[in-house]
C-alpha cells in the first residue's frame, strides 16, 4: 500500500468511528424523548 492509500483508510476509520458515536447518541436522544413524552402523560393523567 502507498502512503496514500494509508492515509484514505486512516480517514475511512475514523468517519465510520464518529459515524457509529453519531447514531448511538440518537438512539439514546430518542430513548430520551419517549420517556420524557411517557413521563408527561403520567404526570397529566394525576388528579391535582
């Protein structure tokens, strides 16, 4: 392999890398959400 190629695949990591942290912090972000959304219902169904 040429320096080159090294360096193409080098970039290629680290974008899949940040590409797999990008989707776990929206997997989480959307657990997140449907609790808060859960979390509103119970609290709105309560009788104050």
């Amino acid at each position: 392999m040429t320096q080159g190629q090294y360096v193409a695949a080098a970039y290629g990591v680290f974008l899949v890398v940040v590409l797999a942290y990008v989707a776990i912090i929206a997997a989480k972000l959307a657990r997140l959400e449907r609790q808060l959304l859960e979390l509103v219902e119970l609290t709105g169904r309560r009788p104050s």
